[in-house]
C-alpha cells in the first residue's frame, strides 16, 4: 500500500510540474501533458504502455478474484461443483482459476480493443453483484419451505438488484466515454480505453 501511495504521489507531481494545475486535462493528463512538453515520443510509447499495462493488470485481477468468488458460490451448491475444487499440492483454487482463464481468454481474442476495456469494467460489476446476489437468495429462499410469494417478492428484488447495478455501469462507461470524445483531437484511442477502464 505504502508503495503504491508513494507511486500515485510521484505521478501527481509529476504532472504538476509538468502543467499547470488548471491546465490538467482530466481525462489524459500525461498525454497533453508530453504534447505540451513537446516529447511526442513519450506520448506515444509511454501512455500506451502504461494503458496496456493497467488492462493486463485489471484483467489479471479480475480472472483471480472471479475464480475464488465462484469457488465459494461453488461451495454454497449454486454453481457447479467442480468449481469448489481446490489442488491439494498448492492448495489454490486451480479448476475455477483454470476456467476462468480460458473463458476470459476466449472472449478477449475475438473482442476488439475497445470493446474489451468496456467489458473489463463490466466484468468487475459482474462479479461484484453476483456474489450479493448469491448471498441474499441463500438467506432467503429454502428450496420446499419458501412459500410461493415470498419467493416470488425476492425474484422481483432480485431483478431490480440487477437492472440497477447494469444501469449504474452503463451510466459511468457512457459519461467517460463522453468525457473524452468532448475533448476533441488532443485525445488518442488509447486515451479512450484507458478512460473507459478507470470508469470505476
């Protein structure tokens, strides 16, 4: 933590440095910022490396988090069980990371690149309201003791727990990207996904 904090401290005065406060653009700030500068080349090599380094890490994030979150639910017989199982050797969840990775993998390879930043933060909403979803049906549904309209009132809350989180992704995805199209020429393709990753 200690390390990241110190990073994200550099980069803010870097920047500072580098532009005036009120001259920051909020949506690529190291792009104006080298263009200003007049070093194109960091522009060019620098953010896009910085930007496919933060998707690669996103993702890897994701595909770990993913998988111990469906091993739980797994565990709690609302996923297929196999996904519960854990290596006995490394005592990691090696079946869901495993999966996982080749469904995460299959979807990126024919996505393009845009659309998959859109889907990384889409991805991470997924999973984050999938478990809570998961949580409230194991508290209140009891498969032959739950009567037919408690059942019914909780597949309505559920639904509407849904809806609203998809709303509340798309809302944030559209306003980055919106953010970054009004900024005209002086943004890059790559300014554009990385704006859509950090919509959360």
């Amino acid at each position: 933590m200690v390390v990241t904090i110190t990073i994200y401290c550099l980069l803010a005065a870097t920047i500072c440095l580098m532009q005036p406060f009120n001259q920051v653009d909020v949506n690529a700030p190291f792009t104006i910022a080298f263009q200003a500068a007049g070093m194109n080349w960091a522009k060019k090599y620098i953010v896009a490396i910085g930007a496919l380094k933060e998707m690669t890490t996103v993702l890897l994030a994701s595909i770990i988090s993913q998988a111990r979150y469906f091993t739980h639910i797994a565990r709690t017989h609302m996923a297929p069980p196999f996904l519960a199982a854990v290596n006995e050797k490394t005592g990691t969840h090696v079946t869901a990371t495993v999966v996982m990775v080749v469904a995460n993998c299959t979807m990126a390879f024919f996505t393009s690149l845009d659309i998959l930043a859109n889907l990384v933060s889409i991805a991470t909403l997924f999973v984050f309201s999938l478990v809570p979803l998961a949580l409230l049906v194991r508290c209140y549904y009891v498969s032959g003791e739950t009567q037919d309209r408690d059942r019914d009132k909780l597949i309505l809350f559920l639904v509407l727990i849904t809806l609203s989180s998809i709303g509340s992704g798309l809302h944030a995805t559209y306003d980055a990207a919106k953010d970054v199209e009004n900024k005209g020429t002086n943004t890059t393709d790559i300014d554009v996904i990385a704006a859509r990753t950090n919509a959360f």
